[in-house]
C-alpha cells in the first residue's frame, strides 16, 4: 500500500475512515447549529433561510471607477460591497506624496479625503448595503470618512451595517501595511472598539485576518492559530482598556482562506468556531452567546490562482466557494479567473459572483444545514486541526504574547518555513498544480488585461491641490493640533480625528499627525 497523503496542515489523511476515527465525545464537540460551541454554525438555519453574503472585492484607479464597478456589481446581484483600497491610502499616504508615486489606484482605489469617499460611494444607499472595507493601520480614518458621507446623507450610525478589517498585528506577520509601532497601534484598535459601541454598533470594528497569512504560505493550522491567538490580543487590549467583554466581542468577525483541499478546509472552520467559543466563555468570561460565535468572511485563494491556462482557475474558485460554504461562511468573495494576470475586468468579475449564485440557487446546498456534520472524515480531521491549533497557540504564548512573538519574528519564520516547503514541493513536481507543472500547453490563448489609467495619479493631485485652496486652512490646522493632543494623551482619539477629516483633512495628513506622536514601525526595531 502507498503512503498515506499529508494534509496540508501536516497530519496523514487515511485512504479510509470509519466510526473508529470518531472523537469518542463527538456529541459535545458538535452541538446542534446556532449553539454552543458552533461548530455546526453560528445559526441555527444557516443557508436554509437565506443564503451567505455574495460580497465581491473590488476597487481600482479613481473613486469614480470602482464607484462604477460597485454599482454594476449590485446589479448583476451582490449582496455587499468590498472596497479594495491602493497602497499609498493603506500606508496612510496621500497620492500627491513623493512615497506614492507609481502606485496610485494600482491595487485599489485611492482615496485622499472625504471629496473621494463621496464619489465612492455616489448613488448607493448606505442604509441598505453592507460594506466592507480592507483597510488596517488607517481603518479607523477610513470607518470615518464613511460615517461623514452617510451622515450627510441623512443617515445615524446605527444604520450602517458593514465591516473595517482594522487588523493590525497580521501586518506584522505576513503582510507589511503597517504604520505605526504595535502599542499604539494596539491603542487605536480599542480605540475603535469603544467608539464603534458608542456610535455604529452594528458595524463590525475588525476582521481579524488570517487570509494573508495563507497567502504568504501559512498552513490551515497555523492560519488558524495565528489568527485566533491575534484575536485573543484584541480582546486583551480592549479589556485593558476598561471595555467590557460583551460590549465589543459581538462585533467581532474573522477572515479566512479556501483553498481547494475541500475536506480539510471545511474541518478547518469547524474547529476554528469550536476554539473560539470556547476561549471567549471559559477564558474571558463572555456570557452573551454573539460574543462566542466566529462569524467569518472567505475569500478564495488567490495564491492557488494560475496565470498559465487562466480559465482553470474557473474550477479551482468554485471548488474554494463549495469548500467556505459547506464550512458554514457567513460571506464570500470569490476570485476572478484573471487576478493572477491583471486587476479583474468586468465579465470576469461577473462570472465570479455567477459562481456563487449557482452554488447558492442551482445546487442543495441551502436545502439542509451543515451537510458534513457526523462524516467520519471530516470529524477525524476536525479534531487533528483543533488539536494542532491548540499546540502552535499554545507555542505563541509560550512568547509571553503575540506581540513578543512578533517581536522575535516566530510567527513570520513558521509560515516561511511553509512557504519554501510548498514551493519546493511545487517546483519538483510533487504537489501537482495543473496547467503549471502538469497538463500543460505550449501557448496560451492572448489575453486583455484591464489596464489603470496612467494618469490617475496627476488627476488626484490635481484635485488635492483644488481641495487644499479651497478648504479653511486654519479650522484644519487647528483640528489637526486636536487630534495630537489627544494622541500625546489618553482620549479616544477616533473623534478628533472625525472632526478634522470633517474639516478636510486628508488621510496623509491625520496618519502623518499621529506618526508625529507615535512614531513609525520599521521591521528592524525589532531586533
């Protein structure tokens, strides 16, 4: 008989399971859907009553650009938004800064000012989409920027729904968009805690990611345990800050990779829930039950994604969706076939969401909950995840916190570590990846990339120029002096900062306030 299989997280996977390979306390470990310690899902019908949210990531060049690919997106059926965001505005830059140039709405959209977030979001009722925002050092800025708009538009806080990824220790590990030192970065996270509590409590103050972390080559096990031991400092933090368990975990959400190893994909989520409930009940003490449930965005794995043969990663997208949906995700991106060529065109774009509106109205999927719960493969291998996570968390507090283990660089070595194994494994031919180093074809057929437009970055000069001879210079200025001092002390410093970005301050100039204060994080201070 040949080797057993490994699973990407490292165990073996048997050619056959049977009730034998059950946990002998498999009852306790499930539940039932909708209670503790969810690991049939957070709901008790789940997709039975209505399906995931179909939220497509999207965002390129101006404000007017991907606000016309979100409304084309809402009418071809999307349930959410999903602002991609380009590098100078994730670094807290404006787009007219030397550091920026050459990357202006390259990777996203640029945004400098509330001028840019009014045409972001023109003609979409914020009332009525949820939206979701992957933005970290700057969240809190960009959380704002939204609430001015919708607030001009009529709207209270408490009608917005939506999410700001706002996760700043993964940067740290594996993604690098980081802008100031962990303490008070930290700082600005429970900052935002007890200002989303007070003013949009139904927003969602951070998506603790471990989605980079898979990217950059982390297995299923360390995605997870990374994430959650992050997750665990972000309670500590908030708790530190004098709030309370209850009043902010509710808001709490995750995000997570699918890859195409279905099986244990699904089992990863399924220990995750389990995991968390049990860290906020048993550890923190949470006594209501949304503050125990791990509600989670999934995106597809664009690191599996191919620019060989492009139109394969049609089926490998959609066995990623199958694998978020029958894991139980409460939302899902799926990738277009074309990311890992260009930024998405339309029809690629469209025929990603079609992706998910098939799984969701032409299969059964939504006709039962949970469909994997007492599957021998699947509980086995839920257990072997649950019971690796356990141990690498534990290995991360064995630092003394996770920001010690960043410190020392534990999380980062770990998942390079993965990283190489798997691109040797790539390059020798034992991991298959079709169209790349099997099943291969001499040429391709030539492809249109969609292409920014290269004087993007002109145009939003032009218009921070106009904006900064336009605005009350003094009333900027003097808000600006505000929010420092708010920094230099102990305050929230999220409603200083709305009255300055309120006054038009730009996004480069409320990050380079605080970085006066602050500082900025550069990976050499660790050592």
């Amino acid at each position: 008989m040949s080797e057993p299989r490994s699973s990407e997280s490292g165990f073996p996977i048997k050619a056959l399971y049977t009730a034998g390979d059950l946990p002998e306390d498999l009852d306790s470990r499930l539940g039932d859907p909708g209670e503790f310690p969810y690991a049939r899902g957070v709901y008790p019908t789940m997709y039975t009553s209505r399906p995931w949210t179909m939220r497509q990531y999207a965002g390129f060049g101006t404000a007017t650009e991907s606000n016309a690919r979100y409304h084309q997106l809402l009418r071809a059926g999307t349930m959410g938004l999903s602002v991609a965001f380009d590098l100078p505005t994730q670094m807290g830059y404006d787009s007219d800064d030397p550091i920026a140039h050459g990357e202006v709405g390259k990777v996203g959209v640029a945004i400098d000012s509330i001028e840019d977030m009014r045409l972001l979001f023109d003609g979409i009722p914020l009332d009525k989409v949820s939206t979701s925002m992957t933005i970290n050092a700057p969240g809190s800025v960009l959380l704002l920027l939204y609430q001015l708009v919708a607030e001009e538009a009529g709207l209270a806080g408490s009608a917005l729904n939506g999410t700001i990824q706002n996760d700043i220790l993964k940067e740290y590990i594996a993604r690098g968009t980081y802008i100031f030192p962990p303490k008070p970065s930290l700082r600005l996270v429970a900052d935002t805690f007890a200002y989303c509590h007070e003013q949009v409590p139904k927003w969602n103050t951070i998506s603790i990611s471990g989605y980079h972390m898979a990217e950059a080559g982390a297995t299923p096990a360390q995605e997870i345990a990374f994430t959650l031991a992050n997750g665990v400092e972000y309670v500590r933090a908030a708790l530190a800050a004098g709030l309370a368990v209850d009043d902010f975990a509710p808001r709490l959400s995750f995000f997570f990779v699918a890859r195409t190893t279905l099986l244990e994909e699904v089992a990863k989520f399924r220990a995750a829930r389990r995991i968390w409930a049990r860290l906020m009940r048993d550890e923190f003490g949470a006594k209501n039950p949304k503050s125990m449930m791990l509600r989670f965005h999934t995106q597809t794995a664009g690191v599996q994604l191919t620019a060989q043969q492009p139109e394969v990663n049609l089926v490998r997208v959609a066995v990623q969706g199958l694998a978020a949906v029958l894991g139980g995700t409460q939302s899902l991106h799926t990738n277009s076939f074309d990311e890992a060529i260009a930024l998405p065109t339309e029809k690629a774009a469209r025929l990603a969401l079609r992706t998910q509106q098939v799984l969701a109205y032409e299969t059964d999927l939504t006709a039962t909950v949970d469909p994997f719960a007492g599957s021998y493969v699947v509980e086995a291998m839920t257990a072997e995840i649950e019971t690796a996570v356990t141990e690498l968390m534990d290995r991360v507090a064995d630092h003394g916190s996770v920001v010690d283990a960043i410190e020392v660089g534990f999380q980062k070595r770990e998942i390079e570590q993965s990283a190489y194994r798997i691109a040797q494994e790539i390059d020798s031919g034992e991991r298959v990846v079709v169209g790349l180093n099997r099943f291969t074809v001499d040429t391709d057929e030539p492809y249109e990339p969609l292409r920014v437009d290269p004087t993007i970055e002109a145009t939003q000069a032009e218009r921070l120029a106009k904006l900064r001879v336009e605005r009350d210079g003094g009333a900027v200025a003097r808000a600006l002096d505000v929010l420092r001092a708010a920094a230099e002390g102990t305050e929230n410093v999220l409603h200083p900062m709305k009255e300055a970005l309120r006054a038009r301050a730009t996004v480069g100039e409320v990050c380079g306030t605080l970085r006066l204060v602050w500082g900025t994080y550069r990976p050499s201070d660790r050592f």
